[in-house]
C-alpha cells in the first residue's frame, strides 16, 4: 500500500511571498505523483503531474513541484503568491502498472491562506 | 477537453429517503469513475471504484447497500444514497478516467445535506 503525508495542515502567507507545500509519500513500487488544487465548495483541478521525465515540472500559473525520487518527496512551491492562490491543495500518487489499478491516494490537504 | 459534471451541485434531503448524484463525462468515454467523500476541512476518501458494465468495488468500511452504484454507460455513473441520516452529510466527488488516460478528472462535488 502506499500514503502520502503532506506535512503543513494550513499554510499562511502575505501576498507576493513565496510558498512550498510539503509532501512526501510511501510505496513499495514506483509511482505517479499529482498535486490538486480545490477552491471552497469546488471539486478538485489538477494543477501539475510527474509522470516520467524531467523531475522538475510547472504548471501554468506559476507553480512548480520536483520529484525527489530519493527523499520520496514531491514539494510545490510557488515564488509569488496572488490572493488567489487561497485554496486547499492536494498530494496524490497512483500506483504505476495495469495491476496496480487506478487509484489515487491523497494526503492530508494543505490550506493555503494567503493574506494582502 | 475532459470535463466532468455532477448533478445535483447542493441537495437537501429528510432523513430516510434516498438521493441520487449523477456524475457524467461530457467529452470522453469514462471506463472508470471514482467516488469520493470529503468532509470538511479533510482530504477525499475515497468510496469506490466502477467500471462501466459490470458492479462497483467498495473501499473497506463502505456499506455498498447503502450506497448505491451503477455506471451504466461510458459517460455517466450515479450514486444513490439511501435511507439517508443526518451523518451521510457529506460533499460528495466523482471523477472519471479514460480508458488510455493515467489521471482522473473531477467533477465539482455534490454537497448533501440530510436533515
């Protein structure tokens, strides 16, 4: 089986300060690695994704995360944040191979609040 | 592309009677769909796993009597929660996976309240 611990329940921070969200998994097989962004009384969007390649990957709006195969981590960090940012994001691994299903195992959620 | 939607976005219902969410895929064929649970201020749960054409896999704990599963077609899979108490009170997610696809796409959640 594998978890995933995201370490900081509630993150705040000023606007234009920079930010990392903490997560680190367990497994006994590789795995893809997936973080979530959920706005209040949304569902989840997918903000970025390690699937193979490059362990650096970023998303569109200025995030960016890197998968550290040796310290099982996959951090997001931001380098300016907007007031739009506040949200809940979400580390998730799915298990890599047809038989190990399509799954996703989430943490725990990291609530981003982000003050002027 | 790969959106999802759920129907309905909020529901109200009296304890013991039944409600159903619907969850489609509006621009893919969806094999898979996923429902989560999430109550507030925790991470999703995840309830169970449906292939369209045959029943739902339950996750440990998930009374599947009483949370209902079809996914009928490759575009919409629903949950219907019967008998409903107070304590099904939840915000209820789908999302849905290709059959080619690695990731699952969310849908924007369903928030039951049973009074």
């Amino acid at each position: 089986a594998q978890s995933v611990t995201q370490l900081d329940s509630q993150v705040p921070v000023f606007e234009e300060a920079p930010v990392e969200l903490r997560c680190n998994y367990s497994s006994s097989v590789s795995v893809y690695l997936f973080w979530y962004v959920q706005y209040p009384n949304q569902g989840l969007q997918l903000l970025l994704k390690y699937l193979s390649g490059s362990t650096l990957v970023k998303s569109i709006n200025g995030f960016e995360a890197e998968f550290n195969k040796s310290q099982t981590s996959f951090h997001l960090r931001k380098p300016s944040v907007h007031i739009s940012d506040t949200a809940e994001y979400f580390c998730a691994v799915k298990r890599i191979g047809v038989a190990a299903g399509n799954k996703l195992t989430f943490g725990g959620g990291t609530r981003v609040l982000v003050k002027p | 592309g790969a959106v999802v939607s759920q129907h309905p976005s909020r529901v109200i219902c009296k304890s013991g009677t039944s409600v159903k969410i619907e969850c489609r895929s509006l621009d893919f064929q969806a094999t898979t769909m996923f429902w989560y649970r999430q109550f507030p201020k925790q991470s999703l749960m995840l309830m169970a796993t449906s292939n369209e054409g045959s029943k739902a896999t339950y996750e440990q704990g998930v009374e599947k009597d009483k949370f209902l599963i079809n996914h009928a077609s490759l575009t919409l899979s629903t949950l219907t929660v019967t008998s409903a108490h107070p304590e099904d009170s939840s915000f209820y997610i789908c999302s849905a996976r290709s059959r080619t696809g690695n990731e699952q796409y969310f849908g924007p959640g369903t928030r039951l309240t049973v009074t």
